[in-house]
C-alpha cells in the first residue's frame, strides 16, 4: 500500500465531532503498547501519531484521513491505572457509543505486546469486539524484541489467551524494523474492500 497523504482530521470526543463517514479502521490496544508507532510505521510518517512515554495520553477519538478514501481512528488506550474511574468509565462510554454506531466502520486493529500474555483487558476488549461482531485483526509489536525462533510460540499464547478464533489474524510486528508492515496492510485492506 502506497501512502501518498496522511493527516490527523480531527480529535473528537462525540458524535458531534465525529467527520463525515468514509470507510474506517478503529485501533484499540492498551497504554503504551505501541499503537501511535504502529500507525506512523504503516503510513510512513515519523510522527504523525503522536507517541508518547506517558500512558493515557490518547483522550479523544482521533481521526486519521489515509489516501483522502479512509479513516484510520485511534481509540483511547485501555487498562491505564492512573486516570481516575469516572474518567475510564466516560472514555468507555464514547467508545462504546462509536463502536456500536458508527457507520462506514469495518474493523478493528487490537493492538497487543507480543513479548507478554495478553492482560485481562486484552482479553476484555477481545471477547467486546467479538460480542459485536466486529472484524479484528490482532497486531502482536515489539516482535524485533524476542528471538526469531520464539515467534511462533508467543504467537500461540497471544491466540490462546484471547481465546481467538482460527480466522482472526494474529499478526508479528516491528514498528522499529517494519515486519509484519505489508501483513498488516494486506488484512486492513481486505476489510475496507468489503
């Protein structure tokens, strides 16, 4: 996939807010797992997404437009201690409200930390998005931080954990090398050719 324009749209925090509907990819994954890495690799941008040491920085939906024909949409991090329970609870709120809504949404990237089991979020937002019915792909980074022979190990306990299903991808991925980079585009475009 070739990537000739990017720009952050909006960040919204409801409906109000939202652009209007193009076809969207959502990205969901915990704090600090490496989202905003992911998408600037998949895009080739250094920082389009803004990465960030401190968790929870993500606070409203952001909206991505990619090739001016769809949307990637960064979701809040979950799972992140340090922000008070109202607050998860309204970002839970909104999310909820935008995953169940939104019209033109044709998947979900859950993104997760290869080098760990999946945490009981994980596995939350998992069994939520599969409630829903909702494509996901799972994307497992940091893979350039375990050895190569242990891939497919680690691959196994991310599905096992998730209780994933055959059909849900489970893809190895670097932001910093760029493997699993053409893997991750060629899942994202199947759903946003259906």
């Amino acid at each position: 996939m070739k990537v000739h324009d990017a720009k952050l749209v909006i960040s919204a925090v409801g409906p109000e807010q939202y652009p209007a509907p193009l076809q969207e990819i959502a990205l969901a994954g915990r704090s600090n797992v490496g989202k905003s890495s992911f998408i600037n690799k998949l895009i080739n941008r250094k920082n389009l997404a803004r990465t960030s040491s401190k968790p929870g920085k993500t606070q409203t939906l952001n909206f991505y437009i990619i090739n001016e024909s769809f949307y990637f949409v960064d979701v809040p991090g979950y799972g992140y201690a340090k922000v008070s329970k109202a607050e998860r609870e309204k970002w839970g709120a909104f999310i909820e409200e935008y995953m169940t809504t939104r019209e033109g949404l044709k998947g979900v990237v859950q993104v997760v930390d290869i080098r760990h089991k999946p945490t009981e979020d994980d596995q939350m937002m998992y069994e939520w998005l599969a409630y829903l019915e909702m494509p996901i792909i799972v994307v497992a980074t940091k893979v350039d931080k375990i050895p190569k022979g242990k891939v497919q190990k680690h691959v196994k306990q991310v599905r096992e954990t998730l209780g994933a299903d055959q059909d849900t991808p489970i893809l190895p991925f670097s932001a910093e090398t760029g493997q699993g980079k053409d893997q991750a585009w060629a899942a994202i475009l199947a759903h946003l050719r259906t």
